[in-house]
C-alpha cells in the first residue's frame, strides 16, 4: 500500500463535503480538522507498516514451524543407509520380492 500523505485525507475530506454543500473556509474549525486529518494519515501510515512487519515475521516464524515439523516427522535414516532406488525390490537371487501386505492379502483369500 502506498503511504497516505498528510494533506490528501484534508483535501479529500474537504471535496466530500463541497459535493455535499458544505465548504470548509480558513479558520480555527479548519485548522483542527486539518490537524486531525494529519494525526489520521500518520496513524494510518504506522499501523500499515507494523502490519507488514508483522506479516513478514510471522512468516518467518511459520517457516520455522513447518521446518522443526519436517525434522521431526521425516523417516530416520541410518547413517550408512543410501537412498533406496525406485522400482521392485529383489532379493539375493535376483526374484522380485512380495510385500508383507500382499502375502496377507493372498493368505486371507484362501480362508
């Protein structure tokens, strides 16, 4: 968002109400609602900028999270274990081997 400047919500204040049939005349109502609209404009600009300085540190902080997340729920590897290479596991004769979830499979069928 870009920065509101201190007399653009004045200015936009004062054609409002001329559309209205209200002018605004120098004078000491004007000046403190000229310094009101100031006062609005600074709060304005603050409160944006602490929102996207909040913005970007939560999501640092979310970053963290899903990283500690990841260490903690990733499988654990032994130190000399490679990464297993896709594809149907053999066995020391070279036949492909059956999983542990496909024997039980075929072993209730029979019953």
């Amino acid at each position: 968002m870009k920065p509101i400047q201190k007399d653009e919500l004045y200015q936009n204040l004062s054609e409002f109400l001329k559309g209205k049939g209200i002018e605004l005349k120098e004078g000491a109502y004007t000046k403190g609602i000229h310094a009101g609209c100031s006062l609005l404009a600074d709060a304005i600009n603050l409160s944006q900028t602490g929102f996207e300085r909040a913005k970007t540190g939560l999501g640092k902080k979310v970053d963290q999270v899903r990283q500690v997340i990841h260490e903690k729920t990733a499988p654990k590897r032994s130190p000399n274990s490679r990464p297993a290479a896709r594809g149907p596991s053999t066995n020391s004769k070279g036949a492909a081997k059956k999983s542990p979830a496909k024997k039980r499979a075929g072993k209730n069928k029979s019953r």
